[in-house]
C-alpha cells in the first residue's frame, strides 16, 4: 500500500461526480472493503456511481487485479484426469 490516506466517501463522490479513480484509490477501496473498513453500504454507494459513470479501462484493469490480490490463490496445477495433466484457463 502506498503512504495516501483516503476514505469512502471522498472514493465514492470522486466516482460520483464522473472522476477517475486512482490506482492508489482502488487498491485502498478493494483491500479496505474486504478488511471490513468500508462498510456495504458504501461499498454499494461506489458500485452505484460505478455503474452510472461507467469505469476506464485503466480502472477496470486495476480493479481486477486489485480484487485478484486480494483473496488465496489456489494452485491446480496437480491436477489430473486419466493420468494427464488437465488443461487449465486462467
């Protein structure tokens, strides 16, 4: 995480009033909300503007990786069926 302090509702109102989140603002959001320091409510307020103002595909790239950071990885790479590898898609 970055040193920038940011909170829910400057997030959501940037969002609201048709702004561009920043890479740091979305890292902070996603970890924050799945650390139960954003309440649902909130995070609902965000999906909402998201959903009305749309998203840059630089935002999109961002939220995606940040939501892939933020959860266990699993490795099926064992896996097998028949005594062959399976093929896997990410």
């Amino acid at each position: 995480m970055t040193g920038l302090t940011f909170d829910a509702p400057t997030v959501i109102r940037t969002k609201r009033d048709g702004g561009v989140l920043s890479d740091a603002a979305i890292d902070w959001v996603i970890d924050a909300y799945t650390h139960g320091r954003v309440a649902d409510a909130q995070m609902s307020a965000l999906l909402m503007a998201i959903f009305l103002r749309g998203m840059t595909t630089a935002e999109i790239a961002r939220w995606t990786a940040a939501m892939i950071a933020s959860g266990e990885r699993l490795d099926f790479s064992d896996l097998r069926r028949d005594g062959k590898p399976l093929r896997l898609v990410d």
